[in-house]
C-alpha cells in the first residue's frame, strides 16, 4: 500500500497560504502530485474556524472548501467509531482535537496503510504514536 499522509491544520493553512513556516519536508510531500493526503474532519474544522476568525490570508471558507474539495489527492476523513476508539488510545497527546489526528492516523495504520502525520505540533510529535514528517 501506498504511504499516506495525515495534515494537520498548520499544515494546510500553511501550504494553501505559501508560508514559509511550513516544514520543508511537509512542503515537498504537499508538493508531490503522487502523494495520498488524508485530512481529518477535524482538521478542517478547526481550519475554517481560523479562517472565520480573519487568522489566515484565506479569504473565507468557501475558499477553503473549494481548494481542498478541488485536490483529487486529498481524501477528507471522518471522525467515525473506529477513529474515535483510536483516540481513547491516543492518551499521551493531552489536546482532544489533536488526539483525533493522531487517531486519524492509528486507525488507517489498522487498516494496513503506511501513515506519517505532517505536523509541527511537539505534543504530537513527543507523543511518539505515529511518524511526523515537517
């Protein structure tokens, strides 16, 4: 199976605004037209909610949800009963909405897919659960 690569939400706000705080790393995964970037729903919540707040030079949400429903390597993930089972296991990342990512992750690992999570975040990252590219 392909690997597949979990955003977090810096990740893409960074990525759709060109910000040069995005890892390199991240930004040459995000780059690559053969790469399988799975966005946890609430990612994309959390996403829109900064864009709602004037956080980002995205100019509203309806632009967000354009470029990223436009992207055919971007598979938006829900926040299902397996993914929230996972995250009842993710008990070492103390944000909930941070667990969900990470559970994102641990649950398409279950399904036998090879996942990093393209994240800046050390609470992630120190949790040490799935592999961080930035």
């Amino acid at each position: 199976m392909a690997h597949r690569h979990v955003l977090d939400t810096h990740a893409l706000i960074w990525y759709l605004e060109g910000n040069p705080r995005l890892g390199q790393d991240a930004k040459r995964v995000m780059d690559d037209p053969r790469s399988e970037l799975v966005l946890p729903v609430i990612a994309l919540a959390e996403a829109a909610f900064i864009v709602e707040r004037g956080r980002t030079s995205i100019p509203d949400v309806n632009s967000l949800l354009n470029v990223v429903q436009a992207d055919p390597r971007l598979e938006i993930y829900p926040l299902n009963l397996e993914v929230f089972q996972q995250t009842l296991r993710a008990t070492t990342v103390p944000e909930m909405h941070d667990r969900q990512i990470v559970a994102t992750a641990l649950h398409l690992r279950t399904l036998g897919h090879v996942v990093s999570i393209l994240t800046k975040d050390d609470s992630i990252a120190t949790a040490g659960l799935v592999p961080i590219v930035w």
